[in-house]
C-alpha cells in the first residue's frame, strides 16, 4: 500500500529483473488502485522502470498469452505461457517511466 503526496491511497505490486526477458505475473482480479511498477536493474548500467495499471499488464497477458499460443500451434508445440503468464521487454517498453499514472503524481 502506498500513500500518494495529496493523501490517496492506492497498491503497488513491483517485479524485478536483471537481465531483458519477461516478467513473470498472473492475472488478477481486478482491485481498485492497484499498480505494477516493473523494474529492471541490471549490473552495471542504469535502472528502468515500466509502470502499468493492472488493467494494462491484465489486457497485455491476454493478448501475449494468445499470441504465444499461436505460435506455438504453428511449431506444433504446446505453449508454456499459460503456465508462466508473464509481460514481455517489448510490452513493458511503452510504459518506460510513465509514473504519471500513479494517483497523485506530481508534475515534473
């Protein structure tokens, strides 16, 4: 639970890696006011961070879930994505340092 500036409240959930790849998380049921911060920290460079609502990174699962799946199908293979849902580096990037959408954000 975090506490913004002017006093609303609202959840962060926060993922880490140290290397490009896909955050592993599962979809939720929806709650009021609850935020992914996705960081990425890798030895010797500098730290990023993708901030997401959880409608986002609900939507991006579905849609990477099934893309997954269909190529998968056309390997005829069986995706593992269902079992490792997770959001992508390249989902993740259009979110590069939006902390604009957390409530009560200020300015800069």
């Amino acid at each position: 639970m975090v506490i913004g500036p002017h006093g609303s409240r609202f959840g962060i959930d926060v993922k880490g890696l140290y290397k490009k790849n896909w955050w592993t998380v599962s979809p939720k049921a929806l709650k009021e006011q609850l935020y992914y911060v996705f960081a990425f920290v890798p030895q010797g460079n500098s730290n990023q961070f993708f901030i997401l609502s959880q409608d986002e990174v609900n939507a991006s699962i579905v849609e990477e879930s099934s893309a997954a799946r269909g190529r998968a199908e056309a390997k005829g293979a069986v995706s593992k994505f269902d079992q490792f849902p997770g959001i992508s580096w390249k989902a993740a990037e259009a979110h590069y340092d939006k902390w604009c959408k957390l409530p009560d954000w200020p300015s800069r």
